[in-house]
C-alpha cells in the first residue's frame, strides 16, 4: 500500500474470531491481512503442508482444493488429534518438531489447534447463543445490543438444528424421563433439552438412498460419518464443506471480497508501538517468525486484531510488553467441563428400536440440555481413541477404585477407568451413551494465564495457566454433573461413571482479556489504541455456560463494524 | 539400575540398558492400563485376550513423551521407579532389588499399586519424585505426568497401532496397514463415509 502500510488491518490468527473479523473487514473495502501460526490445510499453494513450507501467501478461492482437503483429513485420530504430532494440535505445521509448550499446573491441558481454521477445525460446531442472564453483570453492553449480531453469524455460518442420531433419541429419553421439556427459544431462560443449534448443513438429501455413491459424492450436506472432531472434509468444494469450521466458511467468504490475505506458518511474537500526542500508545506493527524458516519480519497497518485465541492472545500482550493492565490474562472461565458416562444393555431396544447406540455415527453432538444458573450439557459420541481419553482417561480423582461413591451420588464410580474393567467398560463402547458437562464458572481474578519467568520457546516465554475452583463453582458443577448422571440412570444406563476432570482443561478457554476490563466497549483496548480484541479471550465472562464461538463470532462482527466506523469512516457508507 | 543411572549422569551411556529399563517401565505401566485378559477372552471371544503390550503401547507412550520439546521418557521412567520404591518402602515391603533387576522397581508392584504409584506423582505433592540431577526442572515433567493416562487410551484405541511396521514413523510417513485389535475388540468398524439406514431415519424426536 503507497501509504506505508502493509494492509489496513492485521488480523492476528485465523480461527474462530479472527476469520469473522477479517471477513466483516474485508466486505466493508478495507484491505486486511491474516498471519496465522499453523499450517493452512486445503490450499493448493500447501500442497504438502506438514512437510513443506509451501507459498507465503494466498488470497483467492482458486487456491483452494477440496481433493487436497480429503487427502489430509484421514479421519484418522491419531494422525489428526494427537495432542502432540496431531494435524491439530498446538504446534508448527512441521509435524516433525515439538509442539509448542503449555503448562498446566493443575493437571489439565489444552485442547486448541493452530492452522487456517484455528480450533474450529475440531470443534463439534455447536453455536447456541449465551444465556442473556450471563450478560447482567460485567458486561458493558446488553444482551439485546449482541442479538444482530448473532443473528448475522447464524444466518452466515449458517446455523441451524442439528440432526440427532441414536444417541440423541436415547438422551432425550432420559431428560424426558426427568421431567425436562423440550425448548424452542433462541434465548434461554428456562431449562430445558434441544436440539443443537449447530454450525453443520443438513443432512445430504441422497444419504438414504441405498443406490447412492458415497465414494464419489458430489452433494451439499452432512452425511453422519461422525468426522466433526476428526476434521470435516464432506463436500463438492472446500467452501460447502458440511460442519462450518472458519476453514470452510469465514475464510472463503473473506477471500471472495478479493481483500483478504492470509499468510499462515507465521507466528506473530510482538506487537509494536507507537506513540502519539492525541492517542498516546498505539499498535503499529507485528513482528513475525516464519515457523518453518525461522525468517523474522515486521507488517505494518493502521489497526491490530488479536485474535490468537484466550492464551496466546494474552501471551503475545504480555510477551511484547504491553501496558501493565491487572486484567490481561485473568479472570479465565472455562466451564470446568466434566463427562458421565453410562453403559446400556441390549433392552435398548425398546427406547430406540435399535440395540446399540454407536457413539462414532452421527454429528458428534446433536442435542443438549441448558439449565440457565447452572450451565449447560450435551450427549456426544466420537472415535473410540478420543472417546476413551474423555470418558474414562482423565480425571482429577485418580483412578477409579480408589474412591468410594456414597449412596446420594448418582454415578457407580468415579476416576480414571483401568485395567480389565476399562476393556470391559470399552467393549461396550456400541452401547455407551456419554454426556460432556458445561458448568458456568465465575470469573476469578486469580485464575489465568501467566508467563513463565524463566522457560521461553522460539516464540518467546510460555504461558503457565492456573486455575482454581471455588466452592460456589464447585456446587453449581457438581449439581450439573449430578442431573447428567441421573440423565443416563433414567434412560435406562446399567452402569454410570463419572471422570472428574481437572477444572483447569481448557476446551472452553474464556476472558482473559475481557470487555470492559482490557477493552473499552468496542473491543479496543484501553492502553493500547488501534489494538482491537476478537476471540474468546474477550468475552466478558462464561456466558453461564454455553458454548462460546458463536458469540465470540457475533462479537467479532460487531467489533469489526465498531473498526470502520471508527478508523474508516469512509468505509462504513452502507 | 544405580549404576545406569550413574552412567548416564557421566555421559556415559549404555543406550540398550537404558531402553529395555525405560521400555520395561512402561510395558508394566501400560499392562497395568490395558492388561491382557484371559476371563474376557473366556467370556467374549479370544480377541478380548490382547492389551497393551501385543499393541506396542508403551512404545507409544516413549515415543509420545519424546516428542515434547524436552524428552521425557527417560525422565519418567526414572519417576516412576524412585516412586515404586518408595511405595514398596512404605509398605514396609522387601524393596532392595538385587543388581541384575535392572532397576526397574516399578514391575516389582501388582497392577494395582503401579496406578497408585501413577496417582501419587501426579498430585500435587508428587513433585518430590522428581529426581535431582536431571537436566529438566520439576516444573517441566509435572504437567506432563498426568497425560500418561490418556496418552495410553489415545494410544491404544485408536489407528496408531494399525501402522504396523510404519508405526515407529514420521508421522508423515506412517500408512495404515491393518485394522487394530483394539477396533476388533469394540466394534468400531473404522472411518466410513456416510451413514445409513435403509428406509430413511428415524430423527430424533422433539417430544
């Protein structure tokens, strides 16, 4: 660009939030460019991106290759979620270095993908809204003011009611059992079981036709392979791939303005500043490091979105030295997720019509149960690997005969699930409904992310993530966990076991950077002008329980149009 | 194992004594997770027979904590038999094991107390395990501990046992060549790419 500035705006990552705001950006004329850490999975310009560094860049739709997109996603767990050489993992797409480091102190992990897509790539793409009673405190803006905007992403992704399989049959069973009704609002305020609003395209029309050729499928349309976690790659073109990971959507929606460009394998280690009589600090540049080269360089633009997702957008903050605020990296949520599982005998049949449940057919979770105050729970099925490391492999209560359960406790066990018994209890994964426990955590400011004094990696020092449950936490999950297990007793479970994970897992990882606390009302930061906030990082607190990305991507939304309007007048005419 | 360890700490290393130390520990800790198991064979058929160790399970697991910016394997090893050890110790049990055991205190122990000792170095007052001398800081192992037990059921339960004579591979690298018996022993049929019941399908019901 003549006027010094490699693009308008920098997006920092292209997962979730960032995708959404390039997107937004790159509508409304504004040039933009996108530096992702990982790889880019179905571009041509990568044809082999785990193994060669490939192109710098890409900006249009004629890169991308859905045959290629097959060739990668293996539907294979190990190769595509291995936490430590995975194609989705938190690492440089050369899958022959180290992931980069974590750590958690409390016995946790993190569940996050670098790459085109971030952790999208994996998610199960459930996009309820946030229950409006978590917008009541702390949140500088109303529930009202987001409902456009969630609109909006629903409409774009799009989102719409997910298609159940047997496990959802059997899990609405149970909540029927227990009293619960079915819901059909959009903003909840009761309790209540639904199907999923989901970020997945209907189901291809041809799928029950025996006649029809799944080999060579050129249809639109989810085909309940039961892939969403192991990569989503059923589809005529990359861009009408069925679950909506921002790989499929957000980003060729952005390329088609023709003013988006996305430069993955580059890691943004600092973002540096200016300074200003009328706006004193501000971001003006990012310097980068090419993962595959170790090459480092520096991009320029008027306005910086972070949007590196709720640990490294913190990290890079603190990382660059950026004003001492009491807030970055504090007050994390992150649902202290928990699993029940229950393991039902043959009499299935008489609630199903079927005898078996198959865990790995179907989306991986299709319905749910939200129970605003306390938080949220979905029934889920996925590849035994995965299956089994959730269900039975991790647990903040060691292993399961070490604990007794008392006769109030609504599951048989509780703990890591070993030896004969773990054989026994997986050779009925065919009959094995499980259910994954959202519980709304309150925001802490102790808990969070921080740098390790010493240990750095080439990115520079790496985060420490600590997190600590408080009582009335520890009572609303345990509550939740409790009518999730009863859940599976009434549907006629055999057997329930719960896992107790450690509360510090990070799968729904939120506000450390928060609204109104970093950020002013408009997502940018306090200290730091032209530096704008787009990810979970920047959610204001737990949402009270739901799944985060599709406000994060509402959010997002409305953050880009608070950008033009403030930065780009010229640009926000319609 | 003293001397071994003595041995490494002089640079001096025996590199098949320290393997078959660090790959005994972690067979007896991955047959300990996913025995072989005669009584399920009995019940549901001989493929229930086979565990961990016919699927190359610890392997999985040094090759896994290998791979971590610090390798590990050794490192845990030598946690987990200073742990065993001093399990065996406060159990008031005979725990001086003769010079040719190789050192591995952690095979001494049933199942059963293996995954306690498992448990005691993974709580938060495990950190006393580490021990000194190592090159990596307690705080680079501890975190790390706790994924053992999911790295095993991720090792186990899915393709990576398949790989067969790729399986030790670059990921790259690596072609599925056989349908593991662990898939065999569940049920799952592998990846597939549509799902279908004759006659359509029976959604499920709102009310």
């Amino acid at each position: 660009m003549d006027n010094g500035f490699d693009a308008d705006v920098i997006v920092i990552g292209a997962g979730g939030g960032g995708a959404v705001a390039a997107k937004e950006l790159g509508e409304k004329g504004l040039k933009v460019l996108i530096l992702e850490a990982g790889p880019w999975y179905g571009n041509s310009k990568w044809p082999e991106p785990n193994a060669n560094a490939g192109a710098e860049e890409s900006s249009s739709n004629d890169d991308l290759d859905i045959g290629l997109l097959k060739r990668i996603f293996t539907d294979l767990e190990d190769d595509m979620n291995d936490a430590i050489t995975g194609k989705f993992r938190w690492g440089p797409a050369d899958r022959n270095l180290s992931p980069w480091l974590r750590i958690n102190e409390k016995g946790g992990f993190v569940w996050q993908s670098a790459g085109v897509g971030g952790t999208t790539q994996l998610y199960f793409a459930n996009c309820p809204r946030a229950y409006p009673s978590a917008f009541e405190s702390d949140w500088p803006i109303d529930y009202e003011e987001m409902i456009p905007y969630y609109e909006k992403v629903e409409g774009t992704l799009p989102v719409r009611e997910a298609t159940g399989t047997s496990k959802e049959n059997l899990f609405f069973y149970g909540a029927k059992q227990m009293g619960f009704h079915y819901i059909s609002e959009t903003n909840l305020t009761e309790p209540g079981y639904r199907l999923q609003p989901n970020g997945i395209l209907g189901i291809n029309p041809m799928l029950s036709n025996p006649d029809f050729d799944l080999e060579n499928n050129q249809a639109v349309g989810c085909t309940l392979r039961g892939h969403c976690v192991n990569g989503c790659c059923i589809g005529p073109n990359v861009g009408s791939v069925a679950k909506r990971s921002t790989l499929v959507s957000y980003i060729p929606y952005a390329l088609a303005t023709g003013n988006v460009e996305v430069m993955p394998n580059s890691f943004v280690t600092a973002i540096n500043t200016g300074e200003n009589k009328e706006e004193g600090l501000y971001a003006a540049s990012v310097t980068i490091r090419n993962t595959w080269t170790g090459e480092v360089s520096e991009r320029k633009a008027k306005v910086i979105v972070l949007s590196a997702g709720a640990i490294e957008s913190p990290r890079l903050w603190l990382n660059s030295n950026l004003p001492e605020n009491k807030w970055v990296g504090r007050g994390m949520t992150t649902h202290m997720i928990d699993c029940v599982s229950g393991i039902f005998e043959e009499d299935l049949m008489k609630v199903l019509g079927m005898s078996d449940v198959k865990p790995y057919v179907g989306q991986n979770s299709a319905a749910r149960l939200d129970y605003p105050g306390l938080g949220a729970f979905e029934p889920f099925g996925t590849s035994p690997g995965i299956y089994a490391t959730m269900i039975y492999g991790t647990s903040q209560k060691g292993y399961y005969f070490q604990n007794q359960t008392t006769e109030e406790e609504p599951w048989d066990r509780e703990g890591i699930i070993a030896g004969e018994l773990l054989k026994e209890f997986m050779r009925n994964y065919q009959r094995t409904l499980s259910i994954v426990v959202f519980s709304d955590d309150d925001v802490n400011q102790k808990n969070g992310v921080t740098l390790d004094p010493e240990r750095k990696d080439e990115n520079g020092y790496i985060p420490i993530i600590s997190y600590e449950i408080s009582e009335a936490d520890r009572e609303r999950r345990d509550q939740l966990v409790g009518l999730a297990a009863e859940l599976l007793k009434k549907a006629g479970a055999k057997t329930v076991s719960r896992a107790n994970w450690p509360p510090d897992v990070c799968a729904h990882i939120m506000s450390t950077m928060r609204i109104g606390f970093v950020t002013d009302s408009n997502c940018e930061a306090l200290q730091v002008k032209r530096l704008f906030i787009a990810d979970n990082s920047v959610l204001c607190n737990g949402l009270g329980g739901p799944n985060p990305t599709l406000t994060t991507q509402a959010l997002a939304t409305r953050t880009a149009q608070k950008i033009a309007e403030k930065y780009f007048p010229a640009n926000t005419a319609t | 194992m003293k001397k071994n360890i003595q041995n490494l700490n002089n640079g001096f290393l025996d590199k098949n004594v320290v393997y078959d130390y660090v790959v005994n520990t972690f067979r007896a800790y991955a047959d300990a997770m996913i025995p072989q198991s005669p009584n399920l064979a009995k019940q549901y058929g001989k493929i229930q027979f086979y565990g961990a160790l016919e699927s190359y399970t610890a392997e999985y697991l040094i090759m896994s904590l290998d791979s971590y910016p610090t390798p590990f394997a050794i490192a845990a090893a030598e946690i987990l038999n200073l742990a065993a050890k001093q399990y065996l110790m406060d159990k008031g049990e005979d725990w001086d094991l003769p010079d040719d055991s190789g050192g591995v205190y952690f095979l001494k122990l049933t199942p059963e107390d293996r995954l306690k000792t498992i448990d005691r170095i993974t709580s938060t007052d495990g950190i006393i395990y580490i021990p000194a001398g190592l090159l990596m800081k307690p705080g680079d192992i501890a975190p790390v501990l706790p994924a053992l037990n999911r790295l095993t059921m991720m090792g186990y339960y899915s393709e990576w046992s398949g790989y067969g004579s790729t399986r030790f591979m670059s990921p790259n690298l690596r072609v599925l060549e056989y349908i593991p018996i662990s898939w065999k022993q569940i049920g799952y049929p592998g990846p597939f790419l549509g799902y279908r019941i004759p006659g359509g399908y029976k959604f499920a019901q709102k009310q």
